[in-house]
C-alpha cells in the first residue's frame, strides 16, 4: 500500500464528506500477513465510501502525533478499522497468557480516544471488527480476550482464516435501518468479542451461539454510532452488503 500522506485539513470540493479512517499501517507488532491485510481491507472501504460521495483520509494510529481530538473536529465522520488485540489493561483486566497479538498500547490510546471525541461531538463514527471494540471500550465496556478456536468465528488458533456465518439484526435498531433485514450472511475471523457493554451502547446484532456481532449508540442519545464485528470490506465478502453500509454512513456523515 502506498505511504499514506500526513492528514490534511485542506478544504474539499462542496458537497464532500471528509471521513478520517484509523489503523495501525505497519505495526510491529503485528505479523506480515496481518499488515497485507489491513491494507486490503482499509483499500476496500475507502473504495465503497468514495463511490458513496466521501473523501477518505488515512491516519496511522500506532504512528500519529495528532491530537484525537483536534482531528475529529476536522472531519465530518471516523472510521476505526480492524487490527490487533486491544491491551486488557485499557478495560480493566490482565492479559490472558499467550492469547494475544499485535497489542499496540499506543494504538489502542489513539483509537479509543478517537471514538470518545467523535461520540461526544455528535460525529458519525463507525468501527469494523477491532474498532467495534474499540468503540465498546471506549464507553466503558469490556472484551472476552479469547472466544476459543473451532467457534464458528474463528475456526483456527489464529485468526487468519476468514469464515462465515449469519447473524440476527435485532428489530428497530440502527442496523435493521440500514440493512432491512432480520438476518445477514458475513465474513469474520476473530477470537475476542464484546462482553459487557459501554454506556450508552446496545446490542444491534448477535450470533447463534449469542456472541454480541453488533453494537449502536441509542438513538435517543443522538448522533450515529455503529459498530460491527465481522468484516464486510473483506473482497470475499458479499459486495452490496459493504456498499449498503458505506452509503448509510456517508449519508450520515452529510
């Protein structure tokens, strides 16, 4: 993926949504099929919003010297992407002993305080798999650090392997909006998911086994707040279930 340039405040063309769109470029941390890709999947969305009418700008979470909170009132929405495993300690618990990876503590700061300022603003925010996290940390929620392999969201001891199942979009929420569906095929590899939830969260969309698979700011409290764990930028993902989500939060993000 090409260097991404440092973030821009310049004016856009009229009637352009800015939309900042946060992960970790070339973590350490993280190994280098994980890096290729975050690259594709970042690649991927910013595709489907820019075909939605929005101008995206990458930024480096694990990289950035920019204030979080000075960046998100540059932009008329954030996207948190997918990534490493967030430090237990940002939500109150030890690490489980060899459970994690790509563990960022600088990342995962940056992130969760994206997600606070873009709440607190009334700015559109949205988080895909890690940023789902992100954003149930952020108000004060808590992850499982380990689902286990052989679930029906992770089918290895890494997460490496995408894999698919359907979720249950609860009735009247944010998502059932969006989507008009009551259930929904996806595209996920992960091995931790929401536990307890932050406030001003509810569930939006969960699995057979009862794993959270979405969550939403309520709508009584304003703004538009969204987040999904499985992956819908994955190119093996259905297509049109990206460009629904992409345009819905574009239209937000207006």
């Amino acid at each position: 993926m090409p260097q991404t340039p440092p973030v821009s405040t310049a004016a856009l063309p009229p009637g352009r949504r800015r939309i900042l769109a946060s992960y970790s470029q070339d973590a350490e941390q993280a190994s280098a099929w994980l890096r290729e890709t975050l690259h594709t999947f970042a690649r991927s969305a910013a595709d489907a919003l820019e075909q939605a009418g929005a101008e995206v700008v990458f930024v480096d979470a694990g990289r950035s010297a920019d204030d979080p909170v000075a960046l998100v009132a540059s932009f008329d929405g954030v996207l948190v992407l997918g990534g490493g495993d967030l430090d237990p300690a940002a939500f109150g618990q030890p690490p489980l002993a060899g459970k994690l990876y790509g563990v960022d503590p600088r990342a995962d700061a940056f992130e969760l305080a994206l997600a606070n300022a873009a709440i607190d603003g009334g700015v559109p925010f949205l988080g895909l798999c890690r940023g789902m996290q992100v954003l149930n940390v952020a108000r004060g929620g808590d992850l499982v650090q380990d689902l286990g392999p052989g679930t029906i969201h992770n089918v290895e001891s890494s997460t490496s392997t995408m894999t698919g199942h359907d979720v249950r979009v609860l009735p009247g929420t944010l998502l059932a909006a969006v989507y008009d569906r009551e259930r929904l095929d996806i595209r996920s590899g992960h091995h931790q998911a929401v536990g307890g939830l932050g406030a001003g969260l509810r569930i939006s969309a969960d699995a057979a086994d009862g794993t959270t698979e979405a969550i939403e700011g309520y709508a009584d409290a304003g703004g538009w707040t969204l987040g999904v764990q499985w992956h819908p930028e994955d190119p093996d993902a259905d297509p049109a279930q990206l460009a629904t989500l992409m345009a819905a939060f574009a239209a937000a993000c207006a």
